[in-house]
C-alpha cells in the first residue's frame, strides 16, 4: 500500500514504491468498463490506444483520486495523456512534501530588531 506521510500526526514514511503505484494504476484504469486490461500497458495512450473520450478520463482521474487520495486539478489532468504520465504524476504528488512540515519563519520572542 501506498502511504503518505502525515506532518500533523508526526509519522515519517518512507518514500513511495512506484512498481506500487504502477501495479495499483494498471488495477484501477482496468477496472473501467471501456477498457481491456491487455492493453493496459505504461506507453498505452489514454485516447488513441485505450479509446477513451474526455469523459472517461475524468471518471479515470476520479477513481485514482479515490484510490491515492490525492487530488488531480485541471490543469495536470490535461497534461496526462499516457499511463506513465499517470504514475509519473501520482509518484511526484505522494512524494512532494507537506507544506506543514515548513510553514515559514518562526517566531523568536528573544529576536532583536533595528541597529543595536
């Protein structure tokens, strides 16, 4: 299984198995009524190799949403054209890290300002 690391809840994950990731997409796109599994390959072609249309994709994009928990916007979802782009793309989101775990400058109540 696939896991992410939680910031908030101070658990630190290993890195992300892609020949997961790529087992768990293959898993999810055949399960997709338009689709054969013997084609389910990483350089099939959403459109011209596995013939789905827009809608189908989204309904792709929504399952692996729902299986890696993550969220795929507009604008990467058109940037997918190919099963690798897919794991590739998921790979990247559950590696990139939590913006908890950096917010920024802290406070220092003891910090000096101005010329001494």
């Amino acid at each position: 299984m696939v896991t992410r690391s939680f910031a908030s809840y101070g658990v630190d994950l290993p890195p992300v198995d892609p020949k997961e990731v790529e087992l768990r997409v293959f898993k999810t796109i055949s399960t997709h009524d338009k689709i054969d599994p013997k084609n389910v390959k990483t350089t099939s072609h959403l459109t011209n190799d596995l013939g789905l249309d827009s809608l189908d994709q989204v309904e792709i994009m929504v399952a692996l949403e729902d299986e890696f928990e993550i969220s795929i916007d507009d604008v990467d979802a058109e940037k997918i054209h190919t099963i690798q782009d897919i794991i590739n793309f998921i790979i990247k989101s559950l590696n990139r890290p939590d913006p908890r775990e950096n917010p920024g400058a802290k406070y220092d109540p003891n910090m000096e300002f101005g010329p001494n």
